[in-house]
C-alpha cells in the first residue's frame, strides 16, 4: 500500500483548525521521570523502544541532549534522570522538536485511531507528566502539563515500505522510521507520521493542566465538563480523559474558539509568542 504526503495547506485554509491532545513521554508505568524545575522549565524524556535493544539507527537515553541545562554541566544528556541500566537502552524519542515530527500507529492503536482526522492546518498538543526536582532529587510530586504542539503542515500516512528520499528528508530522524529501519521485515507496519510547520514549538515552560484550566478549555466526547470524582485524585482524572489522542477543540464552533482563546492565553502567559497565528 501507497503512502501519501498532503502538504495541500492552502486547500484548508478555509477549515477553522482542530486542537488535539496526544499524552507522550514518560508515565506512571516507567521507572523514571520527567523532570520539572523550580524555574518552570522540564526536560522531556521519553519511552523505552520496542524492542529496548538499540540498533544501528536508534538513539539511546545517554546520547539525547538536554533541553535546558540547569547544572550548567557541558554535554549533558537525558541519561542523567534514568537509571543506569537504561543509559544504554533505544529510545522513542517521538515528538522530536528539531525536525518537528510526530508518529503514531493510527492503524492499530486504539488510544491513537481519532488522529485519522488530522488534517493540516490543525494544532497538535502533546500533554505530558513532570515529576517536581528540587535540590537535586525528586520532591514526589507530580503533575501534568502542555509541552509543545506541532502546526501541523503535512501528514505521511499508512507507511508499509521504505519512504522515498523525499519523505526521508522530511521524517526520516522520527522514532518510527528509525525502528523502522532498524527491523525492515517487521516494522514498516502502517504508522503515520505528522510534520510540523516552523511555527510549531517546545515549549520553554510547561503549562499546567489542573482543574481549572481543563474546566475551561476540555470537554468530554459528549460535550460535557470532565467528571471530578472524590474517588479519584485530580491527576488520575487528568490521565484518564487525556489517555487516547483526540480533538479536543473544534474552533469552527463558536464555544471551541472562545475555549481555544484560553487555552493559547494560559500557553503564551508562560511562553510569550507561542501561539502560531
């Protein structure tokens, strides 16, 4: 099967753009975290490969470059927050932000089939969870946060053979085309891969998604506010609603332009000049 590049973005400037939501990087299930500084700032780490065995294309913990430097040591890399015997483990280092891409298993991943209506023009926010470090050690407390967003500009779709030169240049440093390098026989297996414009961002400074900020700007598949249940913590609800990849905001309807307005203003009071528009 063919797979397409659309980069047919004038074709959609009519379409208000959707707001998606896709939770990455480290969680609860891994045996490290993502750090969060006093000053804001976080550094990014994501999920072990699969398979963990790094091959001649993968990137590994040790050799991923720190956002930020807040011990001002050269060379620092995300090894620093790992554990040792994952120094040397491959990494999925997707959303990568130098080249601005994103993949997924759209085909057959459950939590990511809504990203089928992706279409350029949209915004892809990618929420994470950040663990407090203060001092040099981990405080216990976690929470979740926005860390950047593609404006997406092109989509390659449906990958089951090798790109093209073309689409290389274009997606060839993201996670899926090196694992799919790495085993040719197995992992050219339908994944899709979404470019983002220049306008798209890491952000410096996380933004908090807390109660507040989620009352206001998500909803519910029905339309309705999130439920709070005393039964579960704020960030156990928070991981549950934001689990699947899914739209949260249609700015083609009047309630989704005034949410979106909220969310861009809580990114850009932390992150001034984020918004692409």
């Amino acid at each position: 099967m063919s797979h397409d590049v659309d980069t047919n973005i004038t074709a959609n400037e009519s379409r208000p753009p959707r707001i998606w939501l896709s939770n990455v990087g480290a969680n609860a299930a891994h045996p490290f975290f993502s750090p969060r500084f006093e000053d804001g700032t976080f550094e990014l780490l994501p999920i072990p490969e699969t398979p963990t065995d790094a091959g001649p294309h993968s990137v590994v913990f040790a050799d991923v470059p720190v956002f930020n430097n807040p011990s001002n040591v050269s060379g620092e890399t995300l090894g620093r927050w790992v554990p040792e015997r994952f120094l040397g483990v491959a990494t999925h280092y997707d959303p990568e932000f130098t080249t601005l891409t994103y993949g997924d298993h759209v085909g057959r991943n459950a939590r990511a089939a809504a990203l089928r209506g992706v279409q350029p023009g949209d915004v892809m926010f990618f929420i994470v969870r950040l663990a407090d470090w203060i001092d040099g050690e981990f405080t216990g407390r976690f929470g979740f946060y926005l860390a950047g967003f593609l404006e997406v500009e092109s989509i390659l779709s449906d990958v089951r053979a090798e790109p093209s030169e073309t689409e290389l240049k274009r997606y060839g440093t993201n996670a899926h085309i090196r694992r799919g390098f790495n085993d040719p026989s197995e992992n050219w297996d339908g994944f899709w891969v979404f470019g983002g414009s220049k306008k798209s961002m890491r952000l410096k400074y996380g933004v908090p998604v807390d109660r507040v900020l989620a009352d206001s700007v998500f909803r519910r598949a029905d339309g309705g506010r999130w439920n709070w249940s005393s039964a579960r913590t704020e960030l156990q609800t928070i991981g549950s609603y934001t689990r699947s990849c899914r739209c949260v905001i249609d700015t083609s309807e009047v309630d989704g332009r005034e949410r979106a307005a909220t969310l861009w203003s809580a990114v850009e009071k932390l992150n001034p000049g984020a918004r692409p528009d």
